[in-house]
C-alpha cells in the first residue's frame, strides 16, 4: 500500500484535503501526517512509492511558499489540484461568555478577526498555535475560559461545545491542494499545466515571454514571482495554464528555448 503524507497532526484541513484525494485515486493509500511541508517534499523526493497533498495557495493569504520552493528544488511533480472550503469553528469547555483566551493558527486568527472583535471584548487574549488541530489539543488542558478555532470536525470528535460555526470574516474562503509524487500517476484528463521560469535579466524580458502565451491564446490563469535565491534581484516566475500539456506542447517548446532556466513542474486533472 502506498503511503500519502499530508501537513499534521491529525485534523488539519489537509487531511480534509487528503481523504478527498484518497477517495479519487483509483488505488489504496495510508494517509500519515507529517509535521512540516519541507519534510514531505523530501520524503517524497527520496521515495518514489509515495504520494502527499501540500497547501499551495489559499484565496485570501495568497501562495504558500514552502510548497511553491520544494516543488523547485525537488524531484516531483503535481499530479492533481482540489480545494477544501475553509470553515473555522470556535469551540471550547465552557459557554461563550466565559472566554478569556483563543488559541488557534496565526492565519486562522486572522480570517476570524471580524468575529473576534464583534462578539469579545478588548481583553480577549490571542495565542497562537502552530495548527488549528494543535489548538483544540491545546484546550484540552485548559479550563472553560480557553477557546480555540478549528475545522468543525475534529472539535467534535474532542467532544467539545461547539459554540458558532463558519465564523470566517470570508465565508469564500478557499485553500487550494497539489498532491505531488516522484511518478507519473495518469489519473485523469489533465486540464491544467503548471511551469517554472526565469527570464533573461534585461528591459522587456518578461514580456516576450508572456508574447508566447498570446501567440498560442494561452490563458495564463496564475502568475507568482520568487527570488531564485541565486542572484540577488534576480526572480523565478510560477505560472499555471488551463490547459492540459498535450495540447500546448509547441508553446512550452518556445517558451523553454526563451529563458534562462525552464522547469515543468506537471500537468494534471481537478478533483
């Protein structure tokens, strides 16, 4: 059985992601967290037997740049996308009126800080955690005066009083998933294509490249730059298009012979 990482502990909104996954894929897997996406990234890389799902961007915090560097200076490469809706829960010992402290992840504190503020006052001390799951292990050590924010599940599953659900200031929220492997997986029809570049360090460079994306009416649905950590000043560009890479060989040919460093990072179906 193959074994399929995903960013722990247990009850963090990528192991929502990863049973998605797990229920698309037409083979068995074990799913095991592991406590940093660096770390799956080289597990993964090391092992070709063995897939993970990893956090690539949310739709309010934008790139998530340790997946967005392992996928650079590894191996692997994507072998499809899904997005898990974002619905954090505050749950707790006691009643509402009672808490005095919030533990939670810095993100998720932040996409809840209309809620905090409407329904706590000035007081309310704010703790960090590094996982919104560690949070709700957090409390359980804690009196009623203690809450945390979390994916409604596994509050449940600790047998805490929910006490409001979906209290996200964006109820939009979104975070989008790539699972990754060493291996070519052929799981579906690929619909989307994503590439790694970095252009010649001169006036206009990057424009003749996004010239190519036009010539072959490419729809260049994200576009993120990265220090290449090589030159200072110098930039890698992260670009994803809706097509599959059966259809767009010719662009990616001319797009290749058009920079300085080009890498395919994988074409792959939405879940």
């Amino acid at each position: 059985m193959k074994k399929l990482y995903f960013l722990g502990p247990k009850g963090t909104y990528s192991e929502l992601g990863a049973n998605k996954i797990k229920n698309f894929l037409n083979f068995d897997v074990e799913l095991i967290p592991i406590s940093t996406i660096a770390k799956i990234a080289d597990m993964v890389n090391s092992n070709s037997d063995t897939l993970a799902i990893l956090p690539i961007e949310n739709s309010l915090e934008g790139i998530v740049r340790p997946t967005i560097d392992s996928l650079l200076c590894n191996d692997i490469k994507i072998q499809a996308q899904l997005e898990v809706v974002i619905r954090h829960c505050l749950f707790s010992k006691g009643k509402k009126e009672n808490i005095k402290h919030i533990i939670s992840h810095p993100q998720a504190i932040a996409q809840c800080s209309k809620y905090i503020l409407n329904n706590f006052d000035e007081n309310i001390e704010l703790i960090n955690s590094y996982s919104t799951a560690q949070a709700i292990s957090d409390i359980l050590d804690k009196d009623d005066t203690y809450g945390a924010i979390s994916a409604c599940d596994i509050g449940i599953k600790s047998h805490l009083n929910l006490l409001d659900e979906n209290i996200g200031d964006n109820k939009d929220n979104k975070t989008r998933f790539v699972l990754i492997s060493k291996n070519d997986l052929n799981l579906a029809q690929k619909t989307r294509t994503s590439i790694v570049f970095n252009t010649k360090n001169e006036s206009g460079a990057l424009l003749e490249i996004l010239k190519i994306f036009k010539k072959y009416d490419l729809n260049l649905v994200y576009l993120e730059s990265r220090p290449s950590k090589k030159v200072f000043g110098e930039y890698n560009f992260f670009a994803d298009i809706d097509k599959g890479s059966d259809l767009i060989e010719s662009a990616l040919n001319e797009i290749k012979s058009s920079c300085n460093f080009y890498k395919f990072l994988g074409s792959y179906p939405s879940v």
